[in-house]
C-alpha cells in the first residue's frame, strides 16, 4: 500500500509541475468596484487591493485593464492552491517513505 500510494503521491506531483509551467501572467490581490459618490451609486471605479514584501498596496484598475486583471488574479489564485497541494503531498511522500524505511 506505501508502495502504490508514494506512486500516486509522484504522478500528481508531476501533473501539479506541469500545471504550474503552464500559468501565465499573475498578481495577488482582490478587485472591487468603488464610487466617488457611494449614496447614488454614480462615478463608478475599479480598485486592486493587495500585499506584497509586507506592504500593502492599492491600484487604480483602467476598465480596459479589468479582464487582464482578473485572470492574473485567477492565475494567482491558481499557483496557491497548487503550490499547497504540492507542499501537502511532499508532506505526506516524505512521512511515507519514512515510515516504509524505518520497517525491518
């Protein structure tokens, strides 16, 4: 069973690296929409909210930059969960073999 699971644990790990090689532009954050004047809803803008090398940090987003934006927020996104998946399952791999070496 250590055997076929350190197996699985590998190809997922590749499939993860692959994934990874194919992620394109990225940026942390979150967007939301603003307005100059909030009670009539008029004036509306778009605001990217993030923190990086301990700084927090917010943009101004031109309406034309909104689908860029959020797919480099998506793509963020998507490095993060992979990148903890792939932590959790080399956790995991290491605890593993281990326990398989530590077995007479």
């Amino acid at each position: 069973m250590t055997a076929a699971r350190i197996a699985q644990i590998h190809k997922r790990i590749e499939r993860i690296k692959a994934e990874l090689a194919s992620i394109d532009e990225m940026r942390p954050g979150s967007l939301s929409k603003q307005f100059k004047q909030p009670e009539l809803e008029r004036g509306a803008y778009y605001q990217l909210n993030y923190s990086h090398g301990g700084r927090s940090r917010t943009e101004y987003v031109a309406r034309a930059s909104l689908r860029d934006v959020r797919r480099q927020i998506a793509n963020y996104k998507r490095f993060k969960a992979l990148t903890a998946e792939w932590i959790d399952l080399s956790i995991e791999q290491s605890r593993l073999k281990m326990t398989s070496a530590s077995k007479p």
